[in-house]
C-alpha cells in the first residue's frame, strides 16, 4: 500500500514538473495549484494512512526496537512532504 501511494504521488510529481523552457516562469502557478489540488492532499492521506499502519506495527516495532525507524518512515516522512514544504516545490519531495 505505502509503494503505491510513494509511487502514485512520484508519478504526480514528475508528471507535473515536466515542462518546456518557454512556458517554465509561467508554468510556477499551476505547480502551485497542483501542489495545493493533488500534491498535498495526497501527502495528507499518506500521512493519514501511514500513521494507521503505525499505530497497527507499533506492538511489533516495540519488541524489535524500531519504533523511531518506523515512525520516521511511516509518519514523519509524509507530514514533512504536507506540512512543511514550500508550496510549489516539488523537487523537495525527491527528498522525502
């Protein structure tokens, strides 16, 4: 589930940063409408789901001592790509 939604949001992402040079400055407001239309809702439900699956793992991540590890991965990593990234940058969520 997590790979598809990583995958579905990476395709969304550079589906939307392909653009010829003539139209790059004008083409910075529909990154930011994409950004606030498709990108960070979808990084929201991610973060929503992701923090479902945490809370699900938790007992099994405590007896092998990765919580911090998989709250990172499950929780933090989309909170940050929703709540803290530039809107319009997309080449942060390459980061995340």
């Amino acid at each position: 589930m997590k790979t598809k939604l990583k995958l579905t949001v990476w395709v969304l992402a550079l589906s939307l940063l392909t653009t010829s040079s003539s139209f790059a400055n004008e083409d910075l407001g529909m990154q930011m409408v994409a950004d606030i239309v498709v990108i960070r809702p979808a990084c929201l439900v991610a973060t929503a789901v992701g923090s479902v699956f945490f809370i699900v793992s938790l007992p099994i991540a405590a007896i092998s001592h990765s919580t911090k590890k998989t709250a990172h991965v499950l929780v933090e990593t989309p909170a940050k790509a929703t709540f803290t990234r530039p809107i319009g940058d997309m080449e942060a969520l390459l980061d995340y």
